[in-house]
C-alpha cells in the first residue's frame, strides 16, 4: 500500500449499502390488525439503491433494465393482475367502536363508500368505556356493526376505517354472527 492512498473494498460499501437500507426498510413496513402496510415503499426504496450502485459500479445498462423492469411490474403488472383477478362483489359484516359526539359514523360511512363498498344495513348500541389509570372512565363509546356489499378489498376498508379520527377498534365479523 502506497502512504496517502485509499483503498476501497467495493464488496464493503454494498455491504453497508445492504444492512442500511435493510434497517430503514424495516421502520417503513407497518402491520395494522392485518393490514400490511409500507412494503412497496421499503422495496423501492432498496430497488433504487440497487440502481444507484450499479450504475455507480459502472453498470448503467443494467441500471437502466433494473428501472425499467420496476416501471412495468409496479404500473404495468399490478393493474392487469387487478383487471383478471375478477374480483367479484362481496358481502362483509364489520364491526367498528368509536368515540361518540363527534360525528364519527358519518365519516366511517363515508369511507365505505369511497372505498367501494354500499353500506346494506347499520346497527349501533352503546359500547363498555375502557377506564383510565386512574380508574376514571373514557370517553362515551358506540360500538355500530356494518353490513356492506361492493368489490373493494375488506382489509384495505379496515385500515381505512382504522385511520378515521375517533375510531377505536376495527374489526370484522363473520356474516352469521348476531
């Protein structure tokens, strides 16, 4: 080794560009009472340093392959797969608890329908108010069952359901359940 130069080892940079990327990756993938999300963020996000690396690597054909098998699977292949899955309508019952007062069963039937799915029947009644550390009680409660009928994706609606502001709990129900 020659004083004042600097060996790279190219083999140790993919290295740390790996484990890196692995660990952001991993902050960005979310499980919601089974719901995935951040997954296609995380994998691009390794995709594009995958690219970043070959074309620093002095493989720009391969880069550019890399993006564009990325474009034709992620714009491409998803909608084809979604068009010959032919999803047929659905019947789903869910079963959401939320804070009452403050408008939030307007904003969940809201949701359903922008996610797909026709609301056929709403059944609401007061739910038990979790109590605080305190021993003191929450907040009032209503605990409303949703029968619905549309094609959308019921995982998709619970994580939609979920995020609405004043939801407590999402879940669903088997269509016999009373």
């Amino acid at each position: 080794m020659v004083p004042g130069q600097v060996v790279v080892d190219p083999s140790r940079v993919a290295a740390q560009i790996v484990s890196g990327l692995g660990f952001i990756g991993a902050g960005l993938i979310f499980v919601q009472r089974g719901s995935v999300r951040g997954l296609t963020t995380a994998a691009t996000i390794w995709l594009t340093a995958a690219i970043g690396a070959a074309a620093a690597a002095g493989l720009p054909l391969l880069a550019v392959l890399c993006t564009a098998g990325h474009f034709t699977v992620l714009y491409g292949l998803t909608p084809l797969a979604r068009r010959l899955s032919g999803r047929q309508p659905a019947n789903a019952v869910l079963s959401c608890t939320y804070i009452d007062g403050r408008g939030v069963l307007r904003d969940l039937l809201r949701t359903c329908t922008a996610s797909g799915w026709a609301v056929t029947r709403v059944e609401t009644r007061p739910a038990t108010a979790a109590l605080g550390p305190e021993g003191e009680a929450g907040p009032p409660l209503v605990r409303v069952r949703l029968e619905l009928h549309g094609e959308g994706s019921e995982t998709g609606l619970i994580a939609a359901l979920d995020d609405v502001e004043g939801v407590v709990e999402v879940g669903s129900e088997d269509l016999d359940d009373d």
